[in-house]
C-alpha cells in the first residue's frame, strides 16, 4: 500500500453580527485505513484585505473531534504569524505527555481542526488556501501502532501529501436587489417576486412593507 494523506477545506460559513467570523473545518482523509495520524505542518494563507495582517491574534483553531485528546497540542496555542498573510500551523502528538492513543486515519474525511477568524472588511474574497506545500509535506507523518512513543518509537512520512481545495468566497456580501414585479395590488393571493443577490439561506432580520390598503 502506498500511504497518502490529503488535506482539504470543508464546512465554510460565516458567523456573528459583530464582529462577523468566517469559520471553516480542515479535513484530513488517507487512501486506506492503516494509518494513525501522528503529526502535520499547514501553513495558511488568506486575504489581508478581507482579515487583516499577522492575523493569529484574532483566529481560534480547535482540535477536530476525533482529534480532541490529550494526545495531540493545542494548535491555538502553538500557531504562529509565518508572514503577514500566512499562518504556520503546527499540529500533532505532545511529547510531553507519557502515554498516546493516535487517531486512525481513514478513507471517509474527518475533521482535523476548526478555525474561526474574524472578519476585517466586508465585500472582499477569503482568499484562504495552502501555501508552501513543497515543504510541509516533510512534516506528514504517522505511526503503525496508535499507542509509539513518538520520542523513542518509529514513526514514518506519508509517501504523498495532498492539498485539494482552497476557500475563495466573497465574505458578508451586501444584499441587493435588482428587481421586483410592479404594480402589485396587495390583494389576498397577489404574489411578490423580488429578485436580486445575496439574501442568506435564512430571514434573519430582513422584512417586506407594503401601504395600509384603506389609506394608501
């Protein structure tokens, strides 16, 4: 078997009032099921523009659920300003610790962490995908036995490295309308179409008046 690991974004959406977060998922999946997921480095890049510069201040990264042990760091507390548009995110097991149970890595995509960032300016693309990915694959490695010191035990690189997806959506969009069928008589049954961008998947706070009927 040749053991690859692939990295992925998933799950984007966006968060708040005030300030408004863009929150997404990293997923990480193998091409078989014989991997325990030991350590990776993902460096981030996004849009200053849309988030700002040296950004880390303002992200929260948890661990994925099936990630989430004392087995594994904490990546908030270990990520790092690479540059002023990339963050180096460094995840794997604590070599402090004096026991580990590894997570396997399976062929279905799990959730390897969570991160929330706040949103600078609205109107602007995320801009979010994986950068320096000639190097960080040298830090993609696993270990056949879930329990390996990871001091003392053999640990091995994943033969490949995959990074699949990038996230480049446009963040907060400001609501426009573009047409509305005219005249309406607001009798029982007349039917209102308003066409136009960027209304959301739910009403939120949004609202549609008409005149009182009897006064006009």
């Amino acid at each position: 078997l040749i053991n690859d690991i692939s990295f992925s974004f998933a799950n984007a959406q966006e968060t708040g009032t005030v300030p408004k977060y863009f929150e997404f998922d990293i997923m990480a999946q193998a091409d078989n099921s014989n991997t325990y997921f030991d350590n990776c480095l993902l460096r981030i890049g996004y849009n200053t523009t849309a988030f700002g510069s040296n950004v880390v201040p303002n992200v929260t990264i948890t661990k994925g659920a099936n990630f989430n042990s004392v087995t594994y760091i904490d990546p908030d507390a270990n990520a790092i300003n690479q540059t002023s548009s990339v963050m180096g995110v460094p995840f794997g097991t604590d070599f402090n610790q004096t026991s580990w149970n590894r997570t396997l890595i399976t062929t279905t995509p799990q959730q390897l962490l969570h991160f929330k960032i706040e949103i600078q300016n609205c109107n602007e693309l995320s801009n979010i995908d994986f950068t320096d990915i000639s190097s960080t694959p040298l830090f993609s490695l696993y270990a056949a036995n879930p329990t390996e010191n990871p001091l003392t035990g053999t640990l091995f690189k994943y033969v490949n490295t995959f990074y699949l997806n990038s996230l480049n959506q446009l963040l907060c969009p400001t609501l426009q309308i573009t047409s509305f069928n005219s005249p309406v008589n607001g009798g029982v049954g007349d039917i209102v179409t308003i066409t136009g961008n960027n209304f959301g998947n739910t009403r939120g706070n949004g609202q549609v008046k008409f005149k009182n009927a009897d006064d006009g």
